[in-house]
C-alpha cells in the first residue's frame, strides 16, 4: 500500500531519495491538502550544482508529509 510506504519512508539522504520520495507524493498529492508547500523546499534543493544539505526546513516538510 502507497500510504504505508510513505509513512515509513527514511530520512533522504541524497538527491536521489528526496526525487523518490517527490515522485511518490506527487502519485499521492490528490488526497493531500497543500501538498506544494511542502513539497517545493524538497524540489528545490535538487537544482542543478547545489550540494545536498538537509535543514531544518528539509526535515520538517518531510515530516509532514
């Protein structure tokens, strides 16, 4: 089930898993409200040339979701 494996998703710990887990809210993101509030700290820190640094932004949206 799609709703117990988002509940149980860990932490990202690179690009790759925070783009996992987007794709995975956003088949999700028709049953949850505001959905793009939370979604676009994650989305953004994937731009090209960033390094990957989780903050305590990143950590909370994640939460939430």
């Amino acid at each position: 089930d799609t709703l117990e494996e988002a509940a149980q998703w860990r932490m990202p710990r690179n690009f790759n898993d925070v783009q996992r887990f987007n794709g995975m809210i956003q088949y999700l993101s028709q049953f949850l409200k505001d959905v793009t509030v939370y979604t676009a700290p994650l989305s953004s820190m994937c731009k090209n040339g960033k390094e990957f640094v989780w903050s305590d932004l990143q950590e909370k949206c994640f939460t939430e979701l």
